[in-house]
C-alpha cells in the first residue's frame, strides 16, 4: 500500500465529513476496484440475462464460465501480488523508483503468461468438448489475460497519488462496458452472452490501460530491470507461499464440492454447486467493507507510529524506542479491536437484511441456509488476513505462513469431514479454518509483541 497512506491521512486531517467520504472512496478504488467492478458486472449481468429471457443453460454456463475465470485471476494475484507489493515498498523506501515502473512491465508479461496457460487450457476444452461459438471463445480467453492485467496493475497505482482518475478510470469502464453491451446485442445483433462478454472485455481493457499509463507517467524514468522483482520471489518465498496459501484455501471448499460432493453439477466442461456458489457470493458482498476499513484505519493511524518506532530503533535513545513501541502497540491494538468490531456489526446487519430480503427476490433453500453460515466465515478469514498483515509490517514471515497453513489444513480437513456428514454441513469448513486461523494470528502477534525490541533491532543491526 505505498503510497495511499500520505493521500489518505491528507484527506481525512481535513476532519470534515465529505474529507471522510472522499477518504473511503479513494481507498475503496485503490484495494477492492477490480473485484468490487466484477461484482458489480456480475449482478449486472445476472440481471441482463433474466431480462432478455436467457434459457437456465445459458445462465449456468455463463455464471461457471466467469466463475472459474475469477477464481483463476484470484490464484495469480495471490501467488504474486504479496511480492509484488514488497517489492514496490523496498523500491520506494531504498529510493530506487526507476525499477518499479520496470517490475510492472515485467509484471505484466509474468501475470499474462500464467492467465494464458490457464485461460488457454480451459478455452481448448471449451473448443474440443462444446459447441460454443469462436467468437465467445476467443473473447473469452482474451478476457482472462486482461483481468490478470488488471490485478496485477493494482499492486502499483497505491504508489502513485492520481486517485481521483483511478476512481474516475473505473467508473467510465463500467459505463463503458454497459454501453457497448448495448451496442454489440442491440445494434450489431450479436448473440446475447458474446455481447455481454464482449462488454467485459472492453470494459476491463480501458482499465488496464488507463492504469498503466498513470503508473508509467507517475514515475519519470524507468530502469531496463524488468524482471529485478523475481529475486524477491527466492528472498520472501514465505511470503510468496503465504499469498497463494490463502487464496487457495479460501476456495478450497467451493472446489471440492464442486467435483466431490452431492451439490455438484456438470455444466459444459465444467462443475458447479449453484447453491453453495450462489451462498458464497452474497458472503462476499457482505464483508466487501473488511478490505476497505483496514486500509483507512491502518494507512492513517498505525503505519505512522509504526514508522516512527521503526525510525527510534536506529536513530533513537531507549526512551525514545519504548514510548513510540508502546504508543505503536496501543494504536494497532485499538485500531485491530476497532475493525473486528465495526465489521462484525456490517456483516451481521447485512446478513439480517438478506435472510429477510433474499427470499422476496428468489433465493431460498440451500442458498438462504448457507449464507448466514458463510457470511460470519468470511468475517473470520478477512480478520485472520489483516491480523497476518501486522505480522507482514513486522517482518514476520514464518508466523504469516504458519497461520495460512493452520487455516489450510483445518479447512481441508472440515471439508472432508463434512462430505460424509451430508450438505446441510458445507459451510462449515472455512468457519473452522478461519477461527482456528484467526485465533493462531492473534496468539503469534501477541507473542511477538511481547518480545519486538528485540526482534527488530537485531534484524536492523545486521
């Protein structure tokens, strides 16, 4: 997050209540963009197709096509990201900003080659195995390159200070895609879902663009080492393991039961639990905020303390050290407790609101039943990611990927556990895993607290 906490502590110094608005909604465009834009374009399209009378076939293929779409960008971007942004950060710290706009063209060709293997081998399938279109096909695999783009670019514009164009670049993306959805079904009479994929497409490409050219004009020179990033990879491979670790994890479950379980169904190529899937997107949407608030809380109260005792750990007096440790550790305490806090209440009301409103709108069953479940899970998983991120701050990798491997390995295990006990059970392997996971983080922290001076002033002395 280089760079967002100066912008961010800017605007909300202002004190005022638009300061605040502006505050969250440059922090919501510059974490959560990509994923909060493909949100926004799936209940878009979800809508589109029941307007326009799409069969229940076309509706399943095109919601497990872009489902398995989204899970493969998800899996890069946790494999790489996590380097990626330490990267940048050391660049920055060390002054060397000419290798980052290097690292995002290397990035780039790193992040395209891995969507291209993966996007390539599900269109293959696609092309061997159904009668999908070229069209869609082609479209379709196009599209898996441009969101590993966009993915990938966001670990660099929270280093630059344009965030009203980078709020402003995906806003009239989206209008953009809606509008050229428009014009390829309406005027063009392009079939209906290559319309909608073509809106995706277009869409997402200005993104990209947009994106990339404020990253390359922010910073004036660029150094030739483009692939100077990937020595990261082999110095912070705990790091590296941690990301993908995560990510995987958190759809482990959703994985498993697609191809293991009695909610599996066969669509096309491939395999889906609509209830389970459905379930877990509304759990999605209803902790959306976590990522949001713990930009906003940490950038513009913690990383300034944090930096200060950082500072004091080589340039200061004892006294120094231990009155800007203690008034580091009283603000993260506050700061954590505040986000447990405040998110537990969203994610509760929402859950409330859609148990209530979900069935007016035709979900119901399996879906309503899971949801609740799911919902508190997720609440579980984002807060044992964000307490791992103060283990991050503190250099300590081993204990961030020894909670990603506590919360692997309870939740596979819970998912096998409950494959035997029967549906009414699936969603309780990532609440398992999540609170063991959560309740592992916390415990390391604490620990580690107890004993910071001297981890970190032996680790800044050598």
């Amino acid at each position: 997050m280089a760079g967002i906490g100066f912008k961010l502590r800017k605007i909300f110094s202002e004190n005022s209540m638009t300061a605040k608005l502006k505050g969250v909604f440059f922090a919501t465009f510059t974490t959560i963009g990509p994923t909060l834009t493909f949100i926004a374009m799936l209940l878009l399209i979800t809508y589109s197709l029941d307007q326009y009378g799409a069969s229940e076939g076309d509706r399943l293929f095109f919601s497990a096509s872009l489902f398995y779409l989204f899970l493969v960008n998800l899996l890069i971007a946790g494999a790489t990201g996590t380097i990626l942004s330490r990267f940048i950060a050391d660049q920055i710290n060390d002054g060397s900003v000419e290798n980052v706009p290097a690292a995002l063209m290397g990035s780039l060709v790193l992040v395209s080659s891995l969507a291209a293997l993966a996007g390539g081998a599900i269109t293959w399938m696609l092309w061997r195995h159904t009668d999908v279109q070229p069209g869609f096909l082609l479209a379709y695999d196009a599209l898996y390159l441009v969101i590993a783009i966009t993915y990938s670019v966001m670990n660099f514009i929270s280093a630059i200070k344009e965030y009203g164009r980078i709020s402003l670049a995906f806003l009239v993306s989206v209008l953009l895609g809606i509008a050229s959805f428009f014009a390829f079904h309406h005027l063009l009479q392009l079939d209906l879902l290559l319309s909608i994929l073509l809106g995706m497409l277009l869409a997402f490409s200005l993104i990209d663009i947009i994106l990339i050219y404020l990253v390359l004009t922010f910073f004036k020179g660029s150094a030739k080492t483009y692939f100077l990033f990937l020595g990261h990879f082999r110095r912070n491979l705990m790091l590296f393991w941690g990301g993908l670790v995560y990510m995987l994890t958190l759809y482990l479950p959703t994985v498993i039961f697609w191809f293991f379980s009695e909610l599996s169904t066969p669509v096309a190529i491939f395999r889906v639990a609509p209830a389970y899937d459905m379930a877990m997107f509304l759990a999605i949407l209803a902790n959306v905020s976590t990522t949001i608030i713990f930009v906003v809380k940490v950038e513009t109260n913690f990383f300034e303390k944090y930096q200060r005792y950082v500072s004091s750990l080589t340039h200061g007096t004892y006294g120094m050290i231990e009155k800007n440790r203690v008034s580091m550790v009283r603000t993260m305490n506050l700061e954590l407790f505040y986000i447990y806090e405040v998110q537990l209440i969203i994610t509760l009301l929402l859950t409330s609101l859609g148990i209530i409103f979900l069935p007016m709108i035709g979900y119901g069953g399996l879906v309503l039943n899971y949801f609740p479940i799911l919902s508190i899970s997720l609440y579980t998983t984002n807060l044992m990611y964000f307490t791992t991120v103060f283990l991050y701050y503190f250099d300590d990798q081993a204990g961030s990927l020894k909670t990603m491997l506590v919360f692997f390995a309870v939740t596979l295990v819970a998912t096998l556990v409950v494959l035997r006990l029967g549906i009414s059970y699936y969603p309780l392997p990532l609440l398992a895993g999540g609170i063991a996971g959560w309740i592992y983080a916390f415990l390391r922290l604490r620990n580690y607290l107890g004993n910071i001076n001297a981890q970190l002033f032996c680790r800044t002395k050598t």
